[in-house]
C-alpha cells in the first residue's frame, strides 16, 4: 500500500484485504470469534507468537481494513474503531488518566462530550478545567502540576470558533501532556491534528465518513506507542467495539468521502455567501469567509472551509423558527455530515442542556441555527433558503 497516494486514492483502496475470493467489494466478516486449527495454535495465538484475531471485541478483519483505511488518511499509526463517536471520545480521554490527574478542555464542546469531561471524570477523580479555547493564554493558565489532557473540538459545535491547535501541542509539550482532538466538524480532509502536533485523534464517524445517515460509529487514531500504553487494554476489557456490518458500511461510505464533502463545501460556502448579504440575518459565521472572527488560524490550519454554516436571525427565536419550519430541502434534524441538507436550533436542542450563561459564553443566541449542507444540488438549496427568508417577518 502506497502512503503517498493522494486521500481519494486512499480512500478507495487503503487498508484492503481480500479473502481467497477476490472479492472487489470489501467483505464483511460477521462472526464474533475464530477458529484454530490446533490446541497449539490456539496457545499460540493467545501468547501473541502468531498474528491473528482472537476476538470480535479486540479486532476483526472488517474492522481491521477500516482502521488502517483511516491511519493512512490520518497519517496514524494504529486506529481502533468504535461503535460511536461518544465512545471513541470517552475511551480516548479515560483510558489515559487516573484519579488525581487534571484535564483542560475547551468549553465549546459536543454535549457529551462535554459532560465527559466536566460531570463524568470528576466522579473518578479527575478534575476539569473548561476554558475559552480562542486565546492561547487560557490554556497556558489554566496548567496545574498534575495536568495529564488537553481536549478540543476545532471547529466548534455550533459557533465553528477554531483553536490554534499547534499553540496547545506546544503548552502540552512542555509539561508532557497529550492532546485529544475531536475532529469532527473539519474533517480527515481539511485538517491533520496529528501534523500540526496532537497526540490522538477522535472522530464520530457517523458524520461524514458515514455521510449518508445510516449507522453510528466512531474512531481513536494515534501512535503504536500511546495506544500500546494506553488504549489498547482499555478497549479489549471495556469493550467499546464497532460491529463488522457497521465498519463495512464506513469503508463504503468513506470511498466517497472527498466527493461528498467537495460538494458540501462548496454548498455551504456559496449559502453562507448568500445569507450573509440577507437583512434578516445578524451574522453569519463560517470558517472559509475573509470575516470569519479567526480567519488566520483558519488559513494557517485548515485547507478547507467547513461543510457547515452558523447563521443568526435578527428576530430571534421565532425567527428561527419559521426559516426552519420554511425550508423544504432542507430538513430539521440535529445530526450533521448526512447527504442531506440538515438544520437544527442549538438553544431548544443540541444545547438546550446548558444554562442561558454557558449559551451566551458559546455565542449561542435564540436566533442561532447551525446548517449542515448536504449534497443536493446547490442552486435548490440557495432556492429554499431564498423562499423561507421570503416567510420570515422581519
Ligand atoms: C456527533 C459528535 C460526537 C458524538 O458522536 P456519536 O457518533 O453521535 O456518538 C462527538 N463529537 C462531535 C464534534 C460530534 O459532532
């Protein structure tokens, strides 16, 4: 397998591995255990003399073809698939620390992943410290003695505020401690936390690697080492395991990925271009604009924008409201990544879950919507938005 191949190229062939059929298609291996040819080599198996599978929760072939698939977009080393994002997440933070460990984290989180840092590992006694992620001295203040993990989302859900994700490695290296990075919202395709200096990499892969609604699945990529060390007998024993049919069905859908996030891209640029210039619209926040409020450290880590849109209404929630309840191609749904075009209410849903104080940290307004642009054609979508702004008193 060539690592020099390009990520479409990658994404198509990486990580395949035929059976005796020659099977184009990667097959699906549904079977939870394996079989031996001898009593010896069961033993051997076992003592980690001869390569093989053991156990459909350690690792199966299906699995095994998506994990490498994924490394070498990531350029990682070792990958374990899991059957969420949330689990990738909670394995990739909880299997590093102990009681007595801190962790800083960017407060602009994912839901659950932010009650994973700030409500669950409190209750094993690992403390939290939630910072605004924008300005590097708060990750450096933020720094105690026993700090072990620095954690982000970089764009944020749904604000796409970005993090200078080289600035943190360099604080985390100093003191030793590693950063996770959820890289959801930019993609395997516009960002490379690993490159740019974090130690390990989540993804819910049911966003875009799925891309097409289908399945809920999840990713942890790192090196040999920090995996051997650490995640490795955390996710044999904890058992946080994809199923085979759902890593078949990403390796199907990550084929297209470059594909689909092209034209979400170029979607979602062209809506935010548009809404921008709309007088019911208060601001529109995305991170390929020129006034995207970190345009630079976008430049500096991104090649891409975003596949999703942060818009806000001038009239507030009942605003908001009625462009949702306008739109026809576009659905009201609070997932993103999907072909289809998705718009949500992050007060009344996503983050309805955090105190009006914690909203207005995250810039969330009553007026705030957040776009995920699928892949329709996007002149039906600039259509849709035009009509339901139609429908919106101002
Ligand atoms: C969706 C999402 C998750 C959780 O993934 P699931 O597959 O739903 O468990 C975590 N982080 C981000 C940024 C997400 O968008």
């Amino acid at each position: 397998m060539s690592k020099t191949w390009r990520p479409a190229t990658q994404l198509v062939h990486g990580g395949t591995h035929r059976s005796q059929h020659g099977e184009t298609s990667e097959a699906i291996f549904l079977t939870q255990g394996f079989v031996y040819d001898t009593a010896e080599a069961a033993e051997a198996r076992f003592k980690g003399e001869t390569d093989g599978y053991i156990y459909a929760r350690y690792g199966s072939p299906t699995n095994d073809m998506f994990e490498k698939r994924m490394c070498m977009l990531e350029g990682a080393e070792e990958a374990r698939a899991t059957a969420s994002g949330m689990a990738a997440v909670s394995a990739a933070i909880l299997c590093q620390v102990k009681a007595g460990d801190h962790i800083v984290a960017a407060r602009a989180l994912f839901g659950s992943c932010r009650w994973v840092v700030e409500t669950l590992a409190p209750k094993y006694g690992v403390e939290c410290t939630l910072v605004d992620g924008r300005d590097l001295a708060n990750w450096e203040t933020a720094i105690r003695p026993n700090t072990k993990v620095f954690f982000m989302e970089s764009p944020t859900n749904p604000t796409l505020e970005v993090i200078d994700i080289a600035g943190v490695a360099k604080l985390a290296d100093q003191i030793g401690a590693k950063v996770v990075v959820d890289n959801v919202f930019a993609t395997p395709l516009f960002q490379k936390p690993l490159e740019l200096g974090a130690h390990i990499v989540v993804y819910s892969a049911t966003k875009h690697i799925d891309g097409q609604g289908r399945c809920l699945g999840g990713v942890v990529l790192s090196d040999k080492k920090w995996v051997d060390e650490n995640l490795q007998d955390y996710f044999r024993h904890t058992g946080p395991a994809m199923s085979p049919f759902n890593a078949w069905t990403l390796l199907k859908g990550i084929e297209t990925l470059p594909l689909r996030v092209k034209q979400q891209t170029e979607s979602a640029a062209r809506i935010a271009d548009f809404l921008a210039d709309q007088n019911k619209i208060a601001k529109v926040i995305y991170p390929g604009r020129k006034d995207h409020p970190q345009a630079d450290i976008v430049a500096k880590q991104m090649t891409g924008g975003s596949t999703l849109v942060c818009l806000e209404l001038k009239g507030g929630k009942d605003a908001a409201f009625a462009l949702q309840n306008a739109l026809e191609v576009v659905k009201i749904s609070n997932n993103l990544g999907d072909a289809k075009s998705l718009i949500t209410h992050p007060a009344t849903t996503t983050h309805k879950n955090l105190t009006d104080e914690a909203r207005a940290e995250l810039g969330i307004s009553a007026g705030t919507l957040r776009l995920s642009a699928g892949i329709e054609d996007t002149d039906d979508l600039l259509e849709d938005f035009a009509q339901a702004l139609s429908k919106v008193s101002s």
